[in-house]
C-alpha cells in the first residue's frame, strides 16, 4: 500500500519547489485509475453538477450527493489526497451551519481537507474550522456558485483594485487558518504574489506557473466537454491513463502551464498593481 500524500508532503513539495498534480474526480474507478497514474491530489469537485449530471451551473449539486461520491473516490485513491467540495449553501447560512455541514463531509466521506469558496464574509468561518482540527481550503478568484452575481465565467483580478483585494482576502484566509488555497483564473501576477505573502501551498486553476500545484477538470483534459477553459493543457489523445499521465508529466517538469494558459492583466493594471500601496 503506497504511504498517503498528505498536506505535510504538499508542503514540502511547494517548499522545495516541485509541483504537485490534482485532477477532479467523481468516482471509485476513475479514482483508482488516476491514483495508478501518480496524481497527487483528487478534488472531488461540485463541477460534478456539470460534469456528472448535466446541469449549466454548480449550483444544484446537494451535500448528500458530494459525500457520497468524495466518499467513494476516497475508498479508490490509495495514495492520492482527497479534497472534498462544498457546494452551494451548505455553507452561507450561518457559522453553525457551516461548521456543522463541513465536519458531516470530512466524518462520511473520509476526505482529507475541505474546499469552500470564499469571500470576505467567510473568514470568520475558515477560522472556527481551522479551530476545529478541518484543513480548510478556501477557494479565491474566480467562484463558479457566484455565477448569479459574476454574470457568467469570467477571470478576476485583472484590475489592480480587484487584484489587491483579492491578494487581501487569501492573507486573511491563510492567517485564519487555512492550510492551502486554490486559486482560479486570475492573472499569473496575482498568484505570484498570493504565493509571496500566504506562505501556505497555493494550487492554481488557470493561475499561472508560480502556483505550487495546479488543477484542471478531469474532462477538459480528455477533450469530453463542449467547450474547454484556455488553461486547459494539451495532451496527446489517447487511453484515460495515458492522458493523465501526460498532465502529471507536464505538471511535475513545469512544462505546464506555458503563457498561454494564463490569463492577461491589462499592461496600465499590471503598472498600477506593481505599484506600492494598496489600491482598494
Ligand atoms: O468544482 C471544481 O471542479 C472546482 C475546480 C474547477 C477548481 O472547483
């Protein structure tokens, strides 16, 4: 039985400099397959609305239907971590309903940390949960429950005001106790310098290279979805296993994420952000 990557060895991957590879993943089998391949890490994500159920948007996904499918990709991956995802409202009505919720996912699905999306209100959250002994992982930029407000899926962070909040909220996550953030679709700028002043493991999403490790949907990847981010890397068509062995090559040797996988900050933002002092 290969010994569990845990947050300990994320850590020490993100300090030494190596990067660390995390799929999506919706259950046992697939989960056993992509843990033979060596990913790292499994996020048991509420994109499974999409990709899984049909639906346009995350938000139908219940917390029962994310137990038991991060249960069972938990009971597939022998070595690989585990992150669980809460979906939406299970975790915005109150504190209590959140703690509450939260340790229900971590106690039936046996998963080893826990992704929420996060906004400022959140903090507090992040906190008590880091209290209660849960790696928490907020998940900062762009938030796919926030579809309804976003107006659609868009990268964020490319002003300088919007960066510099953002840079401010994954601080303030990290110094709540956060064990890790996820980061997506924001420009490589921004993920530079969460990394320079979270000093916890940051996994970007179409974040950029100086993420410690990256993820993408597992489907985008094999070129099953209709439409697919331009963060998504490119791979020689071939059998599942082969596929994900491919991305975890390109992942491991920094092959990947080039250029133009990132999204860009306007040239007269990227002054702007570069700039001393905080634009809010
Ligand atoms: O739900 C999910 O798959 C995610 C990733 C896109 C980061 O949150």
């Amino acid at each position: 039985m290969p010994s569990r990557f845990t947050i300990n060895d994320l850590r020490t991957a993100a300090a030494g400099g190596k990067r660390s590879a995390m799929l999506t993943c919706y259950d046992y089998t697939t989960a056993r397959q992509l843990d033979g391949v060596g990913v790292d890490m499994l996020l048991v994500g509420d994109s499974a609305a999409s990709v899984m159920l049909g639906h346009d948007t995350t938000l139908p996904v219940s917390l029962d239907y994310m137990i038991a499918i991060t249960a069972a990709v938990r009971r597939g991956a022998a070595r690989a971590m585990v992150m669980g995802d809460m979906p939406f409202g299970s975790y915005h009505a109150s504190l209590p309903q959140g703690v509450r919720n939260v340790c229900r996912m971590l106690k039936e699905s046996n998963c080893d940390l826990v992704k929420i999306e996060a906004g400022p209100d959140h903090v507090r959250l992040i906190g008590k949960l880091a209290d209660a002994g849960v790696g928490v992982v907020p998940h900062l930029g762009l938030r796919p429950q926030a579809v309804s407000l976003l107006g659609g899926y868009r990268a964020q962070g490319r002003t300088a005001v919007e960066a510099n909040r953002l840079v401010d909220l994954a601080v303030a996550a990290a110094r709540a106790g956060a064990v890790a953030l996820l980061l997506e679709a924001v420009p490589p700028e921004v993920s530079q310098r969460v990394v320079e002043r979270v000093g916890v493991p940051v996994i970007g999403c179409g974040a950029g290279p100086a993420c410690h490790g990256h993820v993408v949907v597992l489907q985008d990847l094999l070129r099953q979805t209709p439409f697919q981010p331009r963060f998504v890397p490119t791979v020689t068509n071939g059998s599942l296993i082969e596929m994900a062995g491919q991305y975890v090559s390109q992942v491991r040797s920094g092959a990947y994420p080039l250029k133009a996988h990132c999204y860009d900050m306007p040239e007269e933002q990227r002054i702007l952000f570069a700039a001393p002092g905080t634009l809010v």
